[in-house]
C-alpha cells in the first residue's frame, strides 16, 4: 500500500460510505477505489453512447423528416 493521506469528507459522505459498503470488513479505500473504477467505466461508456448517438443523428432525420410522415401528422 502506498503511504496513507488523510481526507476530510462531511459525515453525511461517511453514512453514505457505510451504507454502501458490500460487506462490514471493507475498508473504506478498497470502497472508494471501486467506487472510481466504476465512474471512469460508466463515463467512457457514455461517451461511446454519445459518439454513436452523434453518428446516427444524420440517418435518423432523413429517415423521420420525409414528405410521408407529414402527411400522417395531419391525420
């Protein structure tokens, strides 16, 4: 383990810390390393989703914005 530091967090994060805990033994750096991994992996995915999103937006309005689907608005 690398030399320990010490943060200071509002006790409303540390009820929030134990109760998302997976077990009573877990420490805390071992959460909190989880924790980030986590964040970084959902924050990549998403910025997968948005590329995808961006790439298909040009195909879905040529698909959607047509002459026949007005028609049907007015139905």
């Amino acid at each position: 383990m690398d030399s320990p530091s010490t943060i200071v967090l509002d006790k409303k994060v540390i009820e929030l810390l134990k109760q998302a805990k997976e077990n009573p033994r877990q420490t805390y750096n071992d959460l909190l390393t989880k924790m980030a991994q986590f964040f970084i992996t959902l924050r990549e995915r998403n910025q997968y989703d948005e590329f995808l999103h961006k790439i298909q937006q040009p195909k879905m309005k040529e698909i959607w914005d047509n002459e026949y689907d007005k028609a049907w608005e007015k139905v």
